[in-house]
C-alpha cells in the first residue's frame, strides 16, 4: 500500500521477494519474512549538522539564538472580546538574565520540557516524556555506508546505517515513563535499562542474526517527548491566542522540522497553515481529555508501543476509554453497541445485537506492564492483563484488509435506513450558539453560504473558509429566534472529531474581525438522535402533534416538537441520504425520548413489516459515500476549496452577487480567482466495477494510463453493493482546467497494491442522484438489498 500510494507522489518503491530482500540488505534473515519494501531514495541526516544550518540562516534573516538563557516566566493578559466572550492572549516572555521580551506570539518548541512551558501560561498540553534509546554496534563485517536502514514493523525495531556499524532501536512494549521531568537536565543520557530495552534487541537478533555475535560501542537513551496518538502538536492552543505549539515529535523531529517550520509560520501569519495539518494540529482533543493525566498516560503508551503496528482500516484504542459519553451510553450498550472512540468521545460503531454488552475495559497495556510497572511511574503497581475481554475479541475480528467480521452487521443496518428506520446517536457533534448584537454581520461573513434574508427556522449546510479560499469546517447554521421574540441567534452543529477545532476557528474570527458576538459550546448539554429512513416521518409522527409533512417541515428546515414530554429542536436533515429528522435533545431528557421513539419503531416494524434497528457510523460512512457526501479532513480540509470539492453550490449565490451587492466574506477573494481562472484540481467519485474488492485509502487514481491521483476517502456501498472512493485529481499540461468533459472522456482505474482495477466515474451521487429521497419522494419501492454481490444503481 505505501509503494502504491508513492507512485502518486513520484518517490521510487519496489516490492521485493525475500531473495530480493537479501540482495538489497545481504546481513537480513529473510526466511521468516514475505517480502519488502524497498525504498532508495530514502537516507540518513546528521542532527548537528543540520541543527547549525537552520541557526546559521536564522542569523542570516535576522533571527537570535541565546543558549544557556532560560524563560522563567510567560506574561499572559485576561480580558473581554468585544462580544463579551472570556479571553487570554500571550504578552511577553521573561527570562532568566532578567529580561522581558514584549511580544503576542510565543512557539513551544521544547520537546520533553514542553509541559514546564505550559504550565507558565496555566494550559495543560497532551503530552509525555519518555526515556528512549538506541544502540551503536561494534563495527560489523560486511556493513557499509551504501546499504539502506531497515524497519521491520512486525518485530517493532529498526536498524540504521551508521558507517561499517549499526544503530539499532525500537519501540517496545514496556516503555519507561519520565515522569519528573527535570527542568535542568540538558544535553545529558539516562542509564540504559537492558531490561527494557532486551525486548528490542530480541528483534534486533531475529531480523540481523550477526548482532547475537556483535559487540555494543555505545548506548543512546535520551528523553524524548510523545503524545496518545504519536503525531506532533501543532498550531495554537485552543483558549489562548498567541500561544503556539511545535512540541511531541515522537521521534520524528528531524524527518519532519523543515516542513513543520514552513507551515507554523503561515500558521502564526495567515491563521492557517496551506496543508492538510488536522492530524498534528493540537486542536484535534478535546480538553476534557487533555485534562485527564490517566487519559493522557495510557493513550500515550498504546500510541508508542504500537508505533510500528500495522494499521488496519477498523482498529480501535484500547487506552483512553470512557472518556465522554452520550447521555445514551448506557442504554445503547446494553442493545449491543460496539463504540468507537473519536476525538475522547464513545460514538457507536455498530451493533452486534446477540451478544449483549461489549464494553472496553480498563486499559490493562496488553500485558506489558504484569510486572515492572514501577516503568509507569515511581510505586506504580504492576498491572494484571484481562483474562478476557469481549471487546478486544471484536476488535481483533476487524483487524483486516478483507471484509471485517462486521461487515454483513453493518449491512443490515444499511438496509434499515434505506428501507425502513434507523437510529444513530450522534451526540458526540459539536453544538454551538452564537449571539449578540452582530450575529446575523458575523455569520455572514464566517460562511460561504449566503445566509442574508434567511428566515426562522432556516437551516443552512455551509463550508467556513480561511482566506486563501481552502474549508477549515462544513456545518450546518440554524436561524433562530428567542422565546420573546426580542433577537435572532444561530445554532452551529459541527462534526464531533473537528468540535474543538471547530469553536477555536469561529472564536478566532469573531475575535480577528471585532465583531460584537460571541460563540457558546453547548455540546456536552445536548443529544443528538437522528431518526432516518423512508418511513422515518411516520414513526416520528405518532410521537408529536406537529405536522411533519413536506409543506409543513421541508427539508433544510427547523421546528420545535414535544416528544415524551420533551420540548427538542428538530432539524430535517440527512446525512445518509434518506427523509429523515435530527432531534436536538436536552441531555437529561434524552433517554426518555429515545426510548418512545424506539418503542413506536418497534411497532412501526410490526404493522408495517420494515426493518427498523439501531445503526452507527460505519453504516453512516457507507451510506453517505453512496450519496456523496463530504467527510471533513478525509476528503476535504482547509486545503481544498469548496469550489475544488464539488460542493461550490454552496458558495455560488455570493460569488455571484457584484459590485455594491458583493456580501464580503472569508475567503471570497481567493474564490473569486479560482472561479475565474478555472480547476487544476478536483474531487471526483469513482466505484469499482467489481464489488469484491476492499478499498480502505490512499491507493493510486489513473486516467488513461496515467496516475493522476489518489484517493482520499473511501466505503463499501452496500446499497449499490461496490467500494466507492473519493480522490483529487491534477489538471494535465494539455488542458487549460479541469472540465466534466475531460473526466468524462477518460478511462479510469484503481490502483491498488500493484494491480489496476476498473472503475465508473459519477460526476453525481452513485445512489438517488436527483435526491428524490432526501426529499420524501418513494414512488417506486427499493428492492430487496443484496449484500454478497454487486447490485443495479436504484433509479428512483
């Protein structure tokens, strides 16, 4: 899959067989192994080196470097916006020859001491310090310069070239925790624990037996910072402008310091950086997770001890659980919820009905610490490993690049929803509310949508854009009205795993442009039951008086209802694409009104012979790529415009209002010039003619022999009964833009681990095209759903 995904990126791979393998690297063991993966353009930096390069132009353009001056302390201002919202932003650094340095920007670059740094401005950050080291051999006979480092992700180690030696580490499964980070430990080495490090030089012996023979010319243990999930942090830390982050390299510092160094500063100079750097950016947790030490500790240690572990499509953490809940947690769990832990939250999975409650357990480290746990910590007891854990036992059946153990599972709750009704609870979203006196001034100018003349009830898809064009979110935006009738507000429903990310960025532009509003989080006050499905308005409609058909409720709009004695906001919206309905719950009433909603599904089913269950995200992920719909940071980020992203409709009332009717927002400029000047890039939707194929990401995309591509996003449509996958594709030398034309023109492919597979492309959603479902409209009835082979797009 790496080679695959190379190809796209011009970076030369080759797949080799283990007698290959031994030609390549002549001291392997390589009867144990299939094969490898051999890669000639990869190579070694010296750290000095490169280390005094970057201070030497740094001087160059003007830049300082002070050694041996501490900071002793961070000047931080706590104040109003003019919205009236709490604030805090850096104003100057101290340091210790007495110094204060005037300044609204401080980057925390300090590696393992960067929690030290931040408790100077009273933040916590999700970060750890480890003792990690490596090992120098003795110089080996037949080891030179010219051969290639070796990694061996099965045996969690790596082995370097250093000159005729070696340099031999990994990542073992009982790291040792520092715990007591000292302030004044620089440019010093920790005592190497062989008991800790002999599980690394295990695989050292297995994968290079000649190391058995071979003696040690020095060892390397250093303290090194990681974070829950082995990816650095960066960007500025949500609550306190000017406090930026380039911490938690996991290892990875030199591999990945020049790119990051180019993309903190536009980060600090436009607000963003111009790739996709959801992944390192700090706002990716949430802060009732980065405030949990245990949280932070265990994650920490499954992140690094599975740093080489293969990652399949449907793993799950094990470290970190329970974190956030819905209000529905327990009711769900005992109908046979499998959860799935994003952004600190327990969303469902899916539902494995016959089995009872699954839930995690304790995070036990798999064992690694049944003896030693003083490595956790001073006076840490040992931790037992689970003698069973059912949870683990699904996992694990998930763990594959065929079909998962679940996939007939999500089927069926596939079929509900196209079918009959299906449940999801999607209260892990983020729910804000933004008031005051220049809202309507300030959601005009956050979003692509023109939300100008909107009316009460209105509710709105739209993209927020930074300003060179690129979405740094999609949400939904509803128009409201107080009780009194006195002022207008809106309600903001954001994807659950960008929610942090999500209020900092609206915060930030409230703040950036003075507006006199200001954004509240009620995410954690609030549950979020999506009622969806073809006889969805039916099922809801014995529950309230409200008239829910289409002239009273259309879609995109919003009403109050009373279910089970709970007045709930419920928004007509889909994100399956079927007639459905959100009910936006207050938390303590929420099971209460789950429960008579499911009670009138379980009657629905009997009267009217339709399935009817509890459903989750995986059965959301492949409903939605059958609709395409657009999954934020998988196939679009704050790197792609709408326009690039196939959802320019939602930014096209504005581009084309001009002169003194231009409304001014985010982003308009840089839409404005790409409009004009046509695509060099775009997603496009491609499924596989084949339906026994797998597709999980980051394969190549061919047009007529030439790679163009590669996907972004992709699901198994159980619907149309084909993978589905979502990819940008580049503009080539002979056409001016991209045009439906030219992607019509072409002959497409999939390339996946070597081999090309034949592919459709749909320049409109792969099911219901025209949207009639969305809409209500089922005049001809879906036939029955087969599962195992592909079946005909349903035309409606």
């Amino acid at each position: 899959r790496f080679a695959e995904t190379g190809k796209y990126f011009g970076i030369e791979s080759h797949v080799l067989s283990p007698s290959e393998v031994k030609k390549v690297h002549p001291l392997l063991r390589v009867d144990d192994i299939y094969g490898g993966v051999y890669s000639p353009g990869d190579g070694t930096i010296d750290p000095t080196s490169i280390c005094n390069a970057y201070a030497k132009a740094a001087k160059k353009y003007g830049g300082g470097v002070y050694e041996n001056v501490a900071v002793s302390g961070i000047e931080v201002e706590d104040y109003k916006t003019l919205g009236g919202a709490n604030a805090r932003r850096i104003q100057a650094v101290l340091t210790s020859c007495g110094q204060r340095i005037q300044t609204p920007t401080v980057v925390n670059a300090c590696g393992a001491w960067a929690n030290e740094i931040a408790r100077m401005v009273d933040v916590q950050i999700p970060l750890k310090a480890m003792k990690h080291a490596m090992v120098l051999t003795e110089p080996i006979e037949g080891m030179h310069s010219g051969l290639p480092n070796v990694r061996d992700h099965d045996l969690s180690v790596y082995l370097k070239t250093q000159g005729d030696s070696m340099a031999i580490g990994g990542y073992e499964q009982n790291p040792e925790f520092w715990p007591d980070v000292d302030p004044q430990f620089a440019f010093g080495l920790f005592e190497l624990d062989y008991d800790t490090f002999g599980q690394n030089l295990a695989g050292h012996m297995q994968r290079c037996p000649v190391i058995e023979e071979t003696g040690i010319k020095s060892t390397v243990c250093g303290p090194e910072s990681f974070t829950p999930d082995h990816k650095p942090l960066m960007g500025q830390f949500p609550g306190l402008q000017g406090f930026f982050l380039a911490c938690g390299f996991n290892s990875m510092g030199l591999m990945l310091g020049g790119g990051v160094g180019r993309e903190m500063t536009k980060w600090i100079l436009t607000g963003s950086p111009e790739v996709d750097l959801f992944s390192f950016d700090c706002a990716r947790f949430h802060p009732t997770s980065v405030k949990d030490d245990a949280w932070v500790k265990d994650r920490t240690h499954e992140s690094y001890a599975k740093t080489y572990a293969i990652v399949f499509p449907h793993d799950e953490s094990l470290a970190g659980r329970g974190s956030r809940k819905s209000a529905l947690y327990d009711e769900l769990l005992s109908r046979g919820c499998v959860y799935q832990a994003r952004h600190g939250f327990e969303r469902p999975g899916w539902f494995e009905t016959t089995m009872g409650s699954q839930e995690p357990k304790s995070y036990d480290y798999y064992g690694a610490y049944e003896e030693g746990a003083w490595r956790l910590g001073q006076d840490h007891p040992d931790v037992p490993k689970h003698p069973e854990h059912k949870y683990l036992d699904l996992v694990e059946g998930e763990l594959t690049f065929d079909w998962p153990a679940s996939h007939s599972t999500v089927a069926e709750e596939c079929r509900a929803a196209r079918e009959g009704v299906a449940f999801f609870d999607q209260s892990y979203f983020g729910k804000f509310f933004l008031r005051g006196e220049e809202a309507d001034q300030a959601v005009q100018y956050l979003c692509g949508a023109d939300m100008e003349g909107k009316q009460v009830g209105s509710v709105t898809y739209t993209p927020l854009c930074n300003s060179r064009g690129g979405v740094e979110a999609d949400l939904t935006v509803t128009k409201l009205k107080d009780a009194d009738g006195s002022n207008y507000y809106y309600y903001f429903a954001a994807g659950g795993n960008t929610a942090t990310k999500d209020l900092a960025w609206i915060s930030k532009v409230l703040e950036d442009n003075h507006f006199k509003a200001k954004i509240d989080d009620d995410s954690d006050s609030m549950t979020l039951i999506s009622v969806q499905g073809p006889y969805s308005r039916k099922l809801l409609q014995s529950l309230t008086d409200v008239d829910l058909d289409n002239e009273a409720f259309p879609f995109s709009s919003a009403r109050w209802l009373n279910i089970a004695g709970c007045r709930l906001l419920s928004l007509r919206l889909t994100f399956v694409g079927e007639l459905g309905f959100e009910l936006h719950v207050p938390s303590d009433s929420a099971v209460s009104v789950y429960r008579a909603v499911r009670e009138a599904g379980e009657m629905l089913s009997q009267t009217e012979c339709v399935p009817v269950r509890d459903a989750g995200y995986r059965a959301i992920d492949s409903l939605s790529a059958e609709k395409n719909l657009r999954h934020w940071h998988a196939d679009l980020s704050n790197r792609d415009t709408p326009l690039e992203a196939g959802i320019g409709f939602t930014v096209l009332s504005k581009l084309k209002r001009t002169g003194d009717d231009a409304p001014n927002f985010l982003g308009r400029q840089a839409l404005e010039k790409q409009r004009a000047e046509g695509l060099k890039r775009k997603l496009v939707c491609l499924v596989l003619e084949a339906g026994t194929v797998p597709l999980h990401g980051a394969e190549s995309i061919w047009r007529d022999g030439e790679c163009v591509g590669y996907v972004r996003s992709t699901a198994f449509g159980h619907t149309i009964g084909s993978s589905i996958a979502y990819g940008y594709v580049d503009c080539p030398r002979s056409e001016a833009k991209i045009t439906n034309k030219w992607l019509e023109a072409g002959e497409w492919h999939i390339g996946d681990k070597g081999e090309k597979h034949p592919a459709k492309l749909h320049l409109k959603a792969p099911f219901d095209p025209t949207n009639s479902r969305v809409k209500g409209s089922y005049d001809i009835p879906m036939p029955s759903l087969t599962f195992s082979q592909p079946v005909a797009q349903a035309q409606v």
